[in-house]
C-alpha cells in the first residue's frame, strides 16, 4: 500500500482517494470474526452440550465477552458503512456513487426491518438486489468468476428465504435452490484459486494439509456439529460429501494467503457474514465487505 | 463543506479518532438504551387464524390452506457417501384457531421407525424449539445465553403406540404368570416418567444454557403423527397463554423465533443426533387465513419491482465495470 | 475432560468428571475357584427385582462359563476388540512400574474413555442387540478342549471356568459418563450407581458405553435399569438387621461360598483409605489376591476376583491385568491371615468392616508345592460397623454329631 496518508492535500479533491473505509472495516472485520467465534460458535453450540459444571464459568465469561464484542461490532458495522457511503460521496466517481447508492439502499431496508415497515419479505429482496449489485459491481478482471460464484450462492440461499416470504411454496425446486447454492458456495474459492493463483509448494502443502483436517473433521464424529455450524454460521446445509468441504478449505487457504492483501479484510467479513439472509447485522457486514472491495479496486485503478 | 470534511477525512489522525468516537458512542448509546439495531432477517413463518378447528389429524383441510414454509436442516449423519435419505428440509405449516397454536411438520424419511422396543431400536421424532417467554426480546442470533432458556415440543413416534407387555407385543411369547404388575413394578412409571406412562405423544420440555431437559410442570401441548407415502406428517398444538416463565407464549399480532429438529430412528438417532434447523421467525397474525400467500399483491408488485431495479444498477455497473477493464484504463 | 487417578492402571485418566470427595464405596470379591455355577445368585436377583414384564432378559447378576459363555454373547471379546482396533497392539502393561499406588503396574493403552472419540461416545463401546441379550447361560460348561492325559495344575490342557458377573459399581462408571441426560448419579455413601428412573429418556448411551454391559434396556418403561446393588440392604433398611448394613441378595444367596462383600473407605482421589483390618482391603491391597475384572477398560471396577488357578496365564492377565501370577500363587499357597480371612466368605449376612484373629493350635501339615505347610486352627472375627463381634468361625470347620431322631422320614 503506498504511503498515502502523507498525499498532497489537493490530489485529493479529484479521484484519488486514501484507504479511508478500509481501516475501520479491518476492525469490524476483527470484531466480526470475533463476535462469530464467542457468540455464533461458542455460545450457540454451548447450550447443545450437557452441562458440565466445570466448563459453567468459562461458558459465562464468553457469553459475556461475546455480548460485548456484538455490541462494538454493531456499532462498528454502522459506523463503517456510514464511513463508505461519505467516502464514495466524496470520490464522486461511479464506484463511489454506486457505494453510497446501495449502502443507502441497505441501510433504509435494515431500518425498515427493524422498526417493522412493510412486510418483511420486500426488504428482503431488496438487500438480496443490494448485496448482487454490490458483487457485480465489484466484478471485472480475474475476480469475476469468485464473485459469479459467490452472488449465485447469496441469491439462491437467500432467495430461497425470501421467494418463501412473497407467498410462493418453494417445493421441489427449494432444495434444488439449496443444493445449488450451497454448490455455487464450494465454487467460490475454487474460482478464487484460479484467480489468484497461488504458487509455492510450501504453501499448497500447508493448505492441503489444512483440507484433509477438514475432510477428517467433517467425516469424523464431529461433522455433525460442523454441519450444524455450517447452516447456522454460513447458510450451508452441509449436503455434500466431506471431501468437498476438504477442498474448498484448501483451496480457500492458498488463495487467501496468495491473494492480495487489499482483499483479505473484504474476504473476512464475507466469512463473518455467510451466505444468504440471517439478519441485518450479518447482511451489514456483507455490504460492508463488498462496499470495501469496491471502493478499494477504484483506488487501485486510480493510483495507476 | 466537501472540502472541509475531505480535509478531515484525510488526516490519518483525525479519522482515527473520529472512528473510534463514533463507534464507542454508538456502541455506548446501544449499550445503555439497551437498543439492538440488528433484527432477524430470514424464513417467516406465518400462523394466520383459521375458521374451522383444524385438531390434531395433520391429513385436515384446513393444512391445505397453509402457506409451508420450508426450512432447511443441517446434513445428517449419512455421510459416508454410502447414500440413504437424509433429511435436509423440513416443511413448516402454522395456523391458530381460537387462541390455540398449530404447527404442522412434514419431512421425508423412507422408514417408519415407530417403535423403541428392542433394545437397539429408535424411533423417529420431531422437536419444535422456541425461545422462553422470559427470553423472547433475544434475537435469535443470540440464543443459548445463560438464563435465556428454551422451550422443546418433542415428539417421538413410540409414544403414538400402546405400551404392549412382552406377551402382546411377542405373539409366541409365553409367559407362565406375572406376579404383580402394579405401576410399582414398572419402576419408571412409579417414579412418574413420561415415557414410561406413555401420558402423551408430546412432552413439552424446557431446557436452560448448559442444564439439563427437563419436562416441564405444564404438559400442555398435545400432538399427532402420521406416516404415509413416505414422509411423516406431525401436528403439535398449545394453547397461547401461559403462566410459566420458562414456557413459550403467544398472542395475535406476536412474533417468535423458532426452530426444528428431526431425528431418523432407523439410523441410530436420539438425543443430540439429529437434523436442526436454524432459528427462524414465527409471525402470528390477528388476521384470517385466506387461501394465499401471506403477503397482499402490491407488496409482491414492489418487492419484484425493488430487486429488478436494484439488480439493474448493479448489472449496469458491472457492465460499466467489465468495459472499464477491457479498455484497459 | 477431568483428569483421575485410576489406581488399578497406575496411572491419570481422562475421564468426564472430577473425583467426588470420598466417602464409602461398595466393593466385593468374589472368589472364581469355588463357584459351581449353580445360578442361586442369579434366581436371588430375578426374583426379587427384575420379575415383571420387560424384564424377562434382564439379568442384573449372571454366571456365564468362560471362554464361550457370555451374556450379552461376546460382550468381553467385542469390546476388547474395539479396543484392539482403536489402539492397535498398544494395550500392554508395563508390570515393572508397581508401587503402592500402582499395584498392578503400569497401563500403557488406551482405556475405554481415552479411545472414545468424545463427540458421539464419551467411552468406546457398542448397542447390543435383543438377540444378544437371549441364551444368558450359552456356551455353559463348555471346556475349550479334552484333557486327554488328565487335568494338572497349574494349566489345564481342556479348561473353562466360571465368571460371576454383577454391575462394578465402578469408581468411574462410563454408565454415568455417557449418559447425555445425568440421569445417572454415584451415590457418596455407599458409591452405588444407581439411574434415576424419572429423568431416564431410554436414549441407551448407557447401554452402549457400559463395558461390563451391566445397564440394560427395559422396553415397557422405555427406559433403561441396572443393578441396584440391592441398596436398601446396604443401606441397613431391611427390617432383618435392625438398621445395620447387610450384604446384597446375591451375595447372601451364594451356596458355594465364594462371595464377601463390604464397604471400603475412598478419599477424594478415588484411592482406598488404608483399613488393614477390612477384610476387602486386606484381600485386594495387602495380599493382593483379588484382581478386578478387566482393569484396562479404565472404570476402576469394585468387584475383584480371586482368578481361577488352573486357567491358562495368558488369558487370565488378558482379563485380570498383570497381578495375575501373583494372586494365584498367594491363594495356592495362602498365609496363615489370608486361610484365616478367607473362612468369612459367606458365615453372615451383615457387612462385615473389620476382623480380628486368635491364634488357635496347629493341626495338621500339608505339603504344597514340594514344601510342607503347617496348618492352625484359628479364629477369625468379623465386627459390624458398630465395632460389635457379629460372627466368629474357626479354619477347621467344626463337626457337629446330629442326635439320633427316631422318625421315619428323618433325613
Ligand atoms: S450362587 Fe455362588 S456358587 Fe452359585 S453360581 Fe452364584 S456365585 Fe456361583
Ligand atoms: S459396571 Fe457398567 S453399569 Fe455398573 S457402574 Fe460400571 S459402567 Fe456403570
Ligand atoms: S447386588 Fe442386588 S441388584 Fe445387584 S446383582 Fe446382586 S442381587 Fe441383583
């Protein structure tokens, strides 16, 4: 990254701009991920296990500190997106405006959902077409085929949800949606491989020994539990057999570590948000990663 | 104003710590007010009021009125490839009828596991969870705190059938002669188990972050199965009110989360061996069940309208995008 | 996972819970070389609690015939087996690691709780089968072979011998560690593991995790029962005692003898509290002469046994750990205490906590083993827990002339 908080004050008036919303969203990426492991994973599997008076009082202090880092990551969500709808209002150019236009979308929808305006089922759809729009927007080069990948799976997953929402019995074609999203999902870092490329043996055999622990994981006695979290956590209902999960966790590991790194806090908070419609703080921080990885790539393509 | 704000912006310093006010005053503000910003945002499943009273026979025409809602349940335990049916969703119905609610499971499973007679043999079962009344202000994403508990309706297909002595259930079993056969004797029964009194096809069971199920002291929900055609059609009903705390409550006009659970019995499965779902919403509403869908036609219209112009915006930019590229700016 | 002491494998444990802090624990020894398989035991137990319906495969206590025998069939071989895969060639004992915390040595395998995969069993084990729980007395007196020469100590050629089987009441039941419902409890005064039959939802975690598979399933209660070890007896609460403990129905059944059981005193480690005078403790800690069943399964079973001597060693250590050899060797060859210790077997039906010995005359020699062993006549006392002399018996069982009766169907 270039050294861009010392730039000429006046190259900023025009297109260039600093990494304004990409520090605040790397801490919202920390605490989401944070929030995910205290509260989604710990305290949500915790009250499945029976009780073991040992484990009683770290189950409190996590419980505890998993309310804690939820109410930052809220706040950290608001204000992040608020820092991308100012930073895209400030840049003025179509990526900026694209950014403020559909986080201001989003942001009418989660309001509007909170406080009970409407029926739920329009705000759905409208932070479906929010988040797409986002991911196509965010399109173009090598990344296409990831977020082809990924927008299938959010539409389907989701769309599964919300078609049910405007009254339509989804059927046979609902665990078709399912199974297809949850494929388009195991896709993703398969695409994202292709793109990024990762070379190094050091690194494929780090990332290959990270997809056989998934593929014993997920064979293993645990993989209940796994495909539990999966659905609760990601939206995947875990249909497929464990070596697929294997390689996309091996795949997904070399292309992260390959990847570069302007993408690595974008790609922590689409893991921290999963796939499809949970509620608004999680579809926040898929906004949010996707409103980063936009204003991000304008960036790039300014500084050449 | 632009400038000024940009300029702002643009010291490292200055936004650093404008963020970090922002967000501790947000944070702070949520926090004291006790506000979540967040709401739950996914299946809805809604129980409208039904004119006819649709009992405990999931095959009653009232059910064909019902929107389902299908819920999908994390994979099971068939995962070696080897195939069998796994249960990946299950099909919710909800309707009320004069202050009582109905919930209507249906779910495919190739067998019929109704008994628990031989030691090795499980029998199939549903479970509907719901946050307790004391907890319903929890989001969903949040469940399983200390102190918020949950209320269970389990249901188990062995319950359905008569609890059969060794000599009816065996028909070339001989016995000579029991000497008593008072509850006493059926020690689980003296000592008040439910399943051992067979009292009901339906225990209703409250559960506390990392306690232990226990049946609750109000046993009021009741409900039915029926096996055909391959799938298991399972209707619990419980009238809204309670007094108990620890219970779930309803009212027209309320919303809840819920969640499912189904456990397949030829494959080994009880206790936490089981297909669940996620939480998801439960909607009661004050007004009839009409034949539709839950939402009136103009909501679709603008629901349909919403995404197709968003979605537009976004093709457009990623049109715009994808030429950008190729012109190679 | 809490880590234990487990003194039969001289090492820690993993185990799901923490020790309790002591107290009495049920134990017994039930000596192999006397039983003559006549099933009174078992009919004692049936008949007075598993005598109603769906009960009619449930047998609380059972004498199966070894090798073969085994009820549920095989239930020893398949575990064993599990074991086996789960730990290939690794459960083998270190003999030479003994002291008085490790009497037997050290185990170097894998118990049943470390070889659980934790996630869907907290102890390896298996479900049997209805089948499996039918024919409880197949494959009795069946000898692995004829001993065509004739039968030698200390190996016969064609051997079998008796296995009397009641729930351990372990020290660390995987009944208790499996059941997801903690439906089962170990009681502090007596260390008796009883399921509470209330809050059982017949889910058989316990069935499937009980090496000894001593929890079975009761079908018209859906729910599952094991032995009590008749605990109002233990308790004192049978009117007969007048509030003093009194032995379990099976032990006080016993026609050959061959069973003594008490209540030893436990600390907060699981280990015994030293209690010389305890007829249980001198027979397991001091001579060493009862050996817990499968030891390597890792539950720290209460029910020892004194091994049977004409037994090949190799299966014997199999069953019995390593304190095999030398607990045959202490029973072939008893010391004046122990020939003293072992005429309590079965002399009262109170619990016996203490013992005390008068020397009494030599009256006799025998040889054994090439050398000639001298023979007194003592007497051994036995106190209830009140310290009250509840029995006394001498080594050379008295001989009472019956007076001559005069009627006819006089026997
Ligand atoms: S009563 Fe005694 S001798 Fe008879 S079978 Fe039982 S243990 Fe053996
Ligand atoms: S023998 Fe089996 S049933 Fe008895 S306490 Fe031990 S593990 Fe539990
Ligand atoms: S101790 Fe009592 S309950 Fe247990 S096997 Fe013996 S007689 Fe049966």
């Amino acid at each position: 990254m270039t050294a861009v908080g010392r730039a000429p004050r006046l190259a900023i008036a025009g297109r260039t701009a600093a990494p304004r919303g990409s520090e605040l969203a790397g801490a919202l990426a920390v605490a989401a991920l944070a929030e995910l492991l205290l509260v989604r994973v710990g305290s949500r599997t915790a009250i499945h296990i029976p009780a073991l008076p040992a484990l009683r009082k770290p189950y409190a202090l996590m419980t505890e500190a998993g309310d804690v880092v939820l109410v930052l990551a809220q706040s950290l969500a608001i204000v992040t997106l608020a820092a991308a709808a100012a930073e895209g209002w400030l840049r003025g150019d179509w990526r900026g405006r694209a950014v403020m236009a559909l986080t201001g979308a989003f942001a009418v929808a989660a309001t509007a959902i909170r406080f009970g305006w409407g029926p739920p089922g329009l705000w759905q759809w409208a932070t479906l077409a929010t988040v797409a729009s986002l991911a196509a927007a965010s399109a173009g080069g090598r990344r296409t085929p990831a977020l082809a990948c990924f927008t299938a799976a959010w539409l389907l997953i989701g769309g599964h949800t919300a078609i049910q929402s405007l009254g339509v019995a989804p059927g046979e074609a609902g665990r078709w949606m399912l199974w297809l999203g949850e494929a388009a999902a195991l896709a993703i870092p398969l695409a994202a491989a292709v793109a990024v490329r990762p070379r190094g043996r050091r690194r494929w055999f780090a990332a290959g020994a990270a997809g056989v622990a998934a593929t014993a994981a997920m064979a293993g006695p645990s993989g209940w539990t796994l495909r539990f979290l999966t659905l609760w956590n990601l939206g995947l209902a875990g249909t497929f057999p464990p070596f697929a999960y294997g390689i996309a966790v091996a795949t997904g590991a070399a292309s992260f570590a390959a990847a570069p790194r302007s993408v690595w806090v974008p790609v922590a908070l689409l893991a921290a948000s999963g796939l499809g419609l949970h509620n608004t703080y999680q579809s926040a921080l898929a906004v949010a990663a996707l409103a980063t990885l936009l204003l991000a790539q304008g960036r790039r393509g300014a500084a050449q | 104003m632009k400038g000024l704000f940009a300029a702002v912006l643009q010291s490292r310093a200055w936004r650093f710590w404008l963020g970090a006010a922002a967000v501790l005053t947000i944070a702070a503000l949520l926090q004291w007010t006790d506000t979540e910003p967040a709401e739950t945002q996914n299946l809805t499943l809604f129980a409208y009021e039904a004119d006819r009273d649709p009992g405990l026979d999931p095959g009653n025409s009232v059910w064909e009125r019902a929107q389902p809602v299908q819920v999908p349940l994390s994979g099971q335990a068939a995962t070696y490839a080897a195939g069998g049916g796994s249960v990946p969703v299950v099909s919710v119905r909800a309707v009320h009828h004069k202050g009582t609610l109905y919930l209507r499971l249906e779910w495919d499973d190739p067998t019929a596991d109704t008994s628990s007679y031989r030691p090795e043999d499980f029998a199939d079962a549903a479970a509907v969870e719901f946050p307790a009344q004391a907890a319903t202000t929890v989001p969903s994403f949040c469940m399983g705190q200390p102190g918020a508990g949950v209320n269970i309706w389990h249901w188990r297909a062995d319950s359905e059938q008569v609890l059969a002595l060794p000599t009816e259930h065996y028909s070339n079993a001989v016995v000579d002669w029991y000497p008593s056969t008072e509850d006493l004797f059926f020690t689980a029964r003296a000592a008040g188990n439910p399943y051992a009194l067979n009292a009901s096809p339906v225990q209703n069971l409250v559960a506390q972050a990392f306690g232990t199920l226990t049946p609750a002291a109000e046993q009021s929900v009741q409900g039915h199965g029926v096996y055909a055609n391959g799938k298991w059609q399972v209707v619990f009903a419980r009238p809204f009110s309670t007094s108990d705390p620890e219970l779930a409550a309803f009212g027209p006009g309320t919303k809840t989360d819920v969640a499912f659970a189904v456990w397949d019995g030829s494959k080994g499965e009880r206790d936490g061996m089981k297909s669940v779902s996620q939480f998801i919403t439960l909607s009661i509403s004050g007004a009839p069940l009409a034949g539709g869908g839950p939402e009136d036609w103009p909501w679709t219209v603008a629901a349909i309208a919403l995404f197709l112009g968003l979605s537009a915006i976004g093709l457009a930019l990623g049109w715009y995008g994808y030429r950008e590229a190729r012109m190679g700016r | 996972m809490a880590t234990v002491y487990n003194w039969h494998l001289g090492r820690e444990m993993s185990y799901p819970y923490q020790n309790g802090p002591g107290g009495w624990q049920f134990a017994a020894v039930f000596n192999t070389n006397r039983c003559i398989a006549c099933q009174t035991c078992t009919m004692a137990c049936k008949s007075t609690w598993t005598f109603s319906p769906g009960q009619e495969l449930m047998w609380w206590n059972n004498v199966e015939t070894k090798p073969y025998g085994g009820y549920p069939h095989n239930w020893d071989v398949k575990i064993l087996e599990l074991l086996e895969k789960a730990n290939p060639g690794g459960q083998v004992w270190d003999a030479t690691a003994k002291s008085d915390d490790a009497p037997y040595g050290r185990f170097e395998g894998k118990t049943i709780f470390e070889a659980a995969d934790g996630m869907t069993q907290r102890a390896l084990g298996y479900l049997p089968s209805e089948e499996e729980w039918k024919g409880p007395n197949n494959g009795e007196d069946v000898a692995t072979g004829w001993s065509a020469k004739g039968a030698e100590l200390p190996e016969h050629a064609g051997w079998f011998f008796y296995l009397q089987r009641i729930c351990n009441h372990c020290t660390y039941p995987a009944c208790l560690a499996a059941c997801p419902r903690q439906a089962i409890y170990k009681r502090q005064e007596d260390g008796i593991v009883l399921i509470d039959q209330e809050r059982c939802r017949g889910y058989r975690k316990c069935v499937e995790a009980c090496p000894y598979k001593k929890a079975m399933y009761r079908p018209t209660t859906r729910t599952s029962e094991k032995c009590i070890a008749c605990f109002p007896r233990v308790e004192g609460s049978d009117p007969l005692t007048q509030g003093e403990p009194m032995e379990t129905r099976c032990m006080a059944t016993c026609v050959g003898k061959i069973r003594l059981q008490g209540l030893v005193r436990v600390d907060e480690t699981g280990r015994w509290v030293e209690d010389r005078q305890n007829p249980i403790y001198y027979l397991v800690h001091v001579e060493k002469v009862a050996l817990p069943l499968y030891p390597q399964f890792g539950t720290q079973p209460n029910v020892y046994y004194i091994p049977p001597r004409w037994v090949p060693r190799a299966y014997l250590r199999q069953m019995f750990g390593p304190g095999v050899d030398h607990a045959i060797e202490r029973y072939t060859n008893p010391s004046r205490e122990l020939l003293a210790v072992l005429q309590l077997f079965r002399v009262t039906q109170r619990i016996i906590f203490s013992y005390a010995i008068e020397p009494g005359p030599k009256v006799g020699e025998v040889r054994i083993n090439g050398t000639v062993r001298e023979i007194f006549n003592d007497t051994v006392i036995g106190y209830g827990r009140d310290g009250k002399e509840i029995v006394r018996v001498t080594v050379e069982e008295p001989i009472y002339e019956r007076p001559q009766r005069k009627t006819l169907n006089s026997i």
